[in-house]
C-alpha cells in the first residue's frame, strides 16, 4: 500500500509538473537563447513582417488583409483590433503560419479601456499614486481581458503651453510630479510582470519633446538646447524606464532639426547606450513615411532606411520596412544585423509577454465577466472625486445643503451630454454607460433621506457649442426659481486631445454671457468647468462665487461631481498645470529662474523682468487646490543646518486640520539651489504627501531630502551636489512660504561604477530557482505519502 501511495503521488507530481511546465516562464537567457533560434530561421520577409504594424477597424475587427498576412507570418502587431472573439481568430490565423510567432495586439488604452477614468491631467490632480496605478492596474485588467497586449500610455511629455491640445493625456508642468506618476502608471499597466494575464505592456511616449511644440501647436517644430532636453524633457522617461517599461514610442516632432523617429542621438546614444533599454521602439502613426513631409527623406524608401538606422524598430501603420527593406538590405543601405536587432527587439517583448509559452487565446466569458465590473465603477467614482480641484469657495458657497434648499437648477448643455462624457481618448468605453453629471446629481438626491423631496431641474442655455443665446432666457428663469444653481461649462471632447491646439483657451462661444446672465439672477451658484486644459477664467475667478474644475472625468464622472457638489467627498484636487491670466504668459511653469533683473514690484519699470500690463504670476499657480476644510502647516524643522555632501537632509512638519470635517491635505515640498555652477529655478517639486485628517487631528509629515535631490547636471552631463546653500519651502501649493535652510560641505563624493543593473523579476527567474522549488514539492508529497 506504502508503494502504491508513494507511485500515486509521484503520478500526481508528474502531471502537475507537466502543467508547471506548460505555464513556467522563461529567464532572461533562455529568452535571448530563443530569439536566436528563432531568428536563424526566419526569412528576410518574415523579419521585416515582424516588423509592421497594421491597423484594424474602429469597431475593434480586423480587416482581411491582416488575417492574410498572418497566415504568412508576416504580420508583427496590430492596433485598434479588440475584443476576445477577434483577438482568438487572428491568434488562429497565426497558427497556419510556418513559424507561428504570435501577433502582438495594441490598443490606445490611455486612461481606461470600458471602465473610462479621468483624462491623465485629471487623475494627475489626484496627486495620488495609489489612485492613479489603481486606475491604470483596471485599465489593464479590462484590456487584457479583450485580447489587448500592448497600450499605448503613459504619455510623458511635460507641457507648459495649454494651448496644445495633448496637455490633457500627460501630467502637467512639472519634472517631478510628472515622473512619480509615469511610475505609478507604468506599475498600474505591468505590475511586477506584465506576462501575468491581467497585465499589459505599457509605452513611454512621445520621446522626446513633443510637449514643446512651438506656438502649442501640435506636430510642430521643437528646438531647445541639451540641458533643457535632459532637466525637463528626459526625465519622465527615465523614471519609467526605472519602474520597468519595455517599450517606447518615437515623436511626430523633429528636435533641433532631426525628426524624433530617425533620431540616433535620442535612440541610439540616449536611450539604447546611456540608458541601456532593451526593449521595442515603435514608430507613431505613419511617422516614419512622414520623414519625406519633413524634408528629410526623398521617398519612402528613404524613410525606411532613416527609421531604421535611426533606431526605430517597428512601423506603425505605414509600410516603408516592408516594402523596401529587402532592396534596402540588399543594397548595403541596412545591415541585416540592424534588421535583426529590431526582430529580436519585437521577439524579446513577446517572450516577456509569455505569448510563445501557449497560444494567447482568451476567454470571450472573462472578458464579458470583467468589464464595468461593480468594483471597477466604484473606483472609478472614487478617483474622479479625488480628481476634481475647488478652485474658489467665496463664503463657503459649496458644499450645497440638500437639507436647505427645494430646487436645484443644473445649467448647461454639457451637463446632459452623453456624448461629451467621453473625451479624444476614450479607449473601449460607451457614452451609454455613462452618468453624466445632471443624472448624476439627480440620483444622489434620490438616494438621500430627505424630510422633504428636492427637484432637480434642467435647462441647457445653449447648445454644448454654445453659438446662440436663443435659450439663455429659459435658462434664466429656472435658475430664478431654483434655491441654488449649478452651471457647467467648459470644452467640449473634440477640441482637446490629438490635432486640437487652440489660439485662445478663452470660454467658448457665449458661454461666459450665458454664466453672467446666471450670476444677474441673484441666486447662489457654482460654475463647474468641464476641461481638458488649463483656461482663461479671469472673470470667474474675480466673480463667480464658487469653481470646481470637473476635468473630462470619465464612466462615473457625474456621480463624482455629485458627491462634491453635496460634500460626500470633500474636494483634495491640486493643480498639475497652472492656469494663465492670459496667453501672453504661456508658456507658464512656476520652477522659473532668477535672471539678472528678477521681478521686484518696487523697482522702476523698466529695470526689472515682468509685464507692463499684466501680473507675472497665473491666474492659479501650480499645486492650488482648495478643500471645505482648513489645514495648518507649521513647525518646520530640518535634522541638521549643516551636512556633508552625499548625506541627507530630514525635513518635517506639523499639519492640522483646523476645520469641522474630515478631509486630505497635499503637502507639497520644495527646493532651492541658491548658487550654483549652473544656474538653478528660484524652486523645485521634489517630494509630497497626500494626507487623510479628522477634524482637529494633528499629524508630523516627513520627508527625506536625498543628494540626488540637491544634485544638479554639471557641464559634463554628469549629476552632481555642490557645496552650498540650499532652500526649503513647504506648504500646500508651489506658493508655499514656510522656509528652512540648510548647507552642504565638501564636494561630490567619488561616484560607484554605473552601467546597466540587473533586475530579477518573476519573468526573469532562473530555472534552477523553480527546480529548487518543484524537487522539494516532490519530496513534501513523497514523504507525506510514506506516512
């Protein structure tokens, strides 16, 4: 019976083991290994097919022509093919290739997939980067759900000028800010692994500048010098190299006369040599046949051969590689080993992906079991609440009281609109799942346990354009009969986003008319701005007794408003971007610098930087945020006066909630660089803390000031601390007036080697580990079988 049990459990071992092996994934050698068989036996046409991209239809269907070609093997990836059914038969198609590589499924999953969260600068509000991976982390789990591999997101470029219509897809002005939440962007999209079948891969993009387009306006020229390019430009993306991407995407723009998609200073040196990236390079769309437009290349042979000399591995949409590489090749113009180190790039990410390990089909009941699950709408609510920034409060107008008022007026076209729900990049998501914020508003009061009902009525004043004020008298007379009025205004989906650049981020149309004629009736009301960028608002600020900037917040957008407006949530949003008194300031980023004659108010006129007619500072400077709450920071202490170079600096402070109601407070901290071998900004974001307080509650927030946060690049490129003194600012937005000092002495101390680190990550785990693992498996159950 002992033999009998002790063969049973080996039996049962050697089935599971069989099952382990069907799922074990591959380290980084037996990849590379891999790759290498693999690529000997391909042929030129198939390499060159795995290096295209093809797009399929709006509605997520493939076109004929991409299942042609990958019964050939000559079809890499794809982008806008969605959905479990489709993905299956593409993955199929496939399999009646000679090579069966799998195809690799892109979709522009930029801040959600169905479940729609707020546009990137929203979430970026937040200024919480659990919220903000959380987001991206569902985003992930409903696109991988549909047969999605590859989003294209996190855009990193940092954007100073709101007229450039992209702003909404990033973070904002800021290095730092913009870097922590690349980060948490990229964990949300990858996790520790984004072979795991929840997870995708996520891309760095538009490397490099494309947020400095000259005039804001979108693929235009953009020309800056190195330290600019490395301070403000590079920055993100290194941190998302750091938290693990393995893919980016090239520019539309050219830098400093050099078209980003055959830029070898970028590609080659920075990103491949400096910072020892190994994973895929993709092109944007069509960007590589657009070197001809950009008077780089002849024709679209060309191109190729720019693109791909260049460093850029795989063609979105156009197909210069495939048609032209074989002569190409032939010709000597591109190596075959250049060609192969752009396949084994494409090989690599798949391997990575595990979609070699088993064909990658997927379930059409998980996919139909995941989307717009409950949970997922509930976060959805929770972080466009967290997203929403109270930019003015006069006289506590918000919250509003449900208990005191009968009749509630909601004002505005876009606050019906199912359509305008949804922004330039809504992913998978529908206008019909959609709350908007009239409907949201209405069902929070239906669900309140009220003593005596409140009607919520609506009129649109104008159409979600607003050209005509044929229905700003309607309009008016339900605000006059209403106890408090809500009026949404702002932008509309298309004018923000891709190709929607802006010469006046003004109100549009006679939405500012329609507000004024509001504020004639006497009634108390709070405008609501519905925006994907910063605007001109100075009339509202110097007027309107209450703004709560809504953003394009998504799915659930409504109800967040809602819970806001009623003080459910108690508004914790801080600016990412300032907003501007007028376009003659932009580009606006508050880590300024001193110049020779800095702006002192009582200097004479001419003697000083600043305008003649108009304040240099924004409208709403950076980090700004209100709540219904109050906070108190103080007691500013700092570990040391003096440290040594390469040591750290603690600095603390109390803060408090003063007020009646719970609510979080962003303490911000800034640096300064007094004097340095290159000049610094008068201060720098370099580190905050989102913090949750009951009414009175007290609490110390630390923060570590590390060298590389007082370090600066020197003329060389190299990062360095200079002995010196430096300043500390802490607060709640970048006005923050409680100030420490500290100094550093002694110089830069003697730097370790550097070059390229080796992270173990589950996908890179030695087989000797899992053997390791599986021998004492066999053992436990022998043993347990001898018993």
């Amino acid at each position: 019976m002992r033999y009998l049990a002790v063969v049973t459990a080996a039996a049962f071992l050697l089935l599971l083991e069989g099952n382990c092996l069907a799922q074990t994934r591959l380290n980084a050698t037996e990849i590379e290994a891999k790759i290498e068989v693999l690529l000997g036996q391909m042929t030129l046409e198939e390499k060159l097919g795995q290096l295209h991209q093809l797009s399929g239809l709006a509605n997520g269907a493939y076109n004929p022509d991409l299942l042609e070609l990958a019964r050939k093997g000559l079809l890499g990836s794809t982008l806008t093919v969605r959905g479990a059914r489709m993905a299956n038969e593409l993955h199929n198609a496939t399999l009646e290739s000679r090579l069966k590589i799998p195809i690799l499924m892109a979709f522009d999953v930029i801040h959600g997939y169905r479940t729609l969260f707020p546009i990137p600068l929203g979430e970026t509000a937040s200024w919480d980067l659990k919220a903000v991976e959380r987001a991206s982390s569902i985003a992930a789990a409903e696109a991988a759900s549909a047969g999605i591999h590859w989003t294209f997101a996190p855009m990193l470029d940092v954007a100073r000028d709101p007229r450039w219509g992209r702003v909404m897809e990033g973070s904002g002005e800021d290095v730092y800010l913009g870097s922590e939440m690349a980060k948490a962007r990229v964990r949300g999209f990858q996790g520790s692994d984004y072979g795991q079948k929840d997870k995708i891969l996520a891309c760095a993009k538009h490397f490099v500048g494309y947020g400095a387009a000259e005039g804001g306006r979108d693929y235009n020229t953009v020309d800056m010098s190195e330290r600019r390019l490395r301070e403000t430009y590079l920055p993100p993306f290194k941190a998302a190299i750091d938290a693990g991407v393995d893919s980016f995407m090239t520019a539309f723009n050219e830098l400093n006369g050099m078209p980003a998609t055959a830029n070898k200073f970028l590609l080659r040196e920075i990103l491949r040599g400096e910072w020892q990236f190994d994973g895929l390079v993709v092109s944007d769309w069509n960007s590589v046949e657009e070197l001809i437009n950009h008077g780089l290349a002849a024709d679209k042979s060309e191109a190729a051969r720019l693109s791909l000399n260049g460093g850029t591995d795989m063609e979105m949409n156009s197909a210069t590689y495939r048609e032209n590489g074989a002569k190409l090749v032939e010709s000597g113009k591109v190596t075959i080993e250049t060609i192969n180190s752009a396949v084994r790039n494409v090989l690599r990410i798949k391997y990575r992906l595990g979609l070699f390990e088993q064909p990658p089909f997927v379930s059409e009941q998980h996919e139909k079991d995941t989307l717009l699950k409950p949970e997922f709408l509930q976060a959805a609510r929770e972080i466009a609440g967290k997203s929403l920034v109270l930019l003015k409060n006069e006289n506590e107008t918000l919250p509003i009281d449900i208990n005191k008022i009968k009749q509630l007026a909601v004002i505005g076209s876009l606050a019906d609109d199912k359509p305008n729900t949804l922004d330039w990049w809504p992913g998978d998501a529908r206008a019909a799942d959609s709350i908007t914020i009239l409907q949201g508003l209405r069902d929070y009061v239906s669900a309140a346990n009220l003593t005596s009902s409140v009607a919520v009525t609506f009129s649109k004043g104008c159409e979600s354009v607003c050209d005509s004020d044929k229905d700003f008298a309607a309009a008016v007379i339900a605000a006059g009969a209403a106890d408090f009025v809500v009026v949404v205004v702002g932008e509309i989906r298309s004018v923000s986003g891709e190709a929607a650049s802006l010469s006046s981020i003004d109100l549009s149309g006679r939405q500012l008319d329609l507000v004024k004629e509001i504020a004639q009736t006497g009634k108390p009301y709070v405008v609501v701005l519905k925006n994907g960028r910063p605007l001109t608002i100075n009339w509202l600020a110097e007027n309107a007794p209450a703004i709560l900037v809504a953003w394009h917040a998504g799915t659930m957008g409504g109800p967040a408003v809602a819970d806001v407006l009623f003080g459910a949530v108690n508004p914790s949003g801080k600016l990412p971007m300032s907003f501007p008194r007028s376009l003659g300031q932009i580009p606006l980023n508050y880590d300024y610098k001193n110049t020779g004659r800095p702006f002192n108010a009582s200097a004479p006129l001419r003697d000083t930087s600043r305008y003649m007619d108009a304040p240099n500072t924004p409208l709403y400077p950076f980090g700004f945020g209100l709540s219904y709450t109050t906070f108190r920071i103080d007691e500013l202490n700092l570990s040391a006066e003096r440290v040594q170079n390469g040591e750290s600096v603690r600095v603390s402070v109390q803060v408090q909630n003063t007020g009646n109601r719970a609510g979080e407070e962003v303490v911000q901290l800034y640096l300064r660089d007094v004097y340095a071998a290159i000049t610094r900004p008068m201060r720098q974001l370099k580190g905050f803390q989102k913090v949750a307080l009951e009414a009175g509650e007290k609490r110390q927030v630390e923060f570590v000031v590390l060298p590389e946060d007082m370090s600066f690049l020197d003329e060389a490129w190299k990062m360095t601390v200079e002995a010196g003194e430096f300043e500390v600012f802490v607060g709640n937005s970048v006005n923050a007036d409680l100030m420490g000092k500290f100094t550093v002495e002694g110089s830069t101390p003697t730097a370790a080697p550097t070059g390229a680190t080796t992270v173990v990550t589950s996908t890179q785990e030695s087989s000797a580990q899992k053997n390791v693992a599986r021998l004492a498996l066999y053992l436990v159950f022998i043993l347990l079988a001898l018993n």
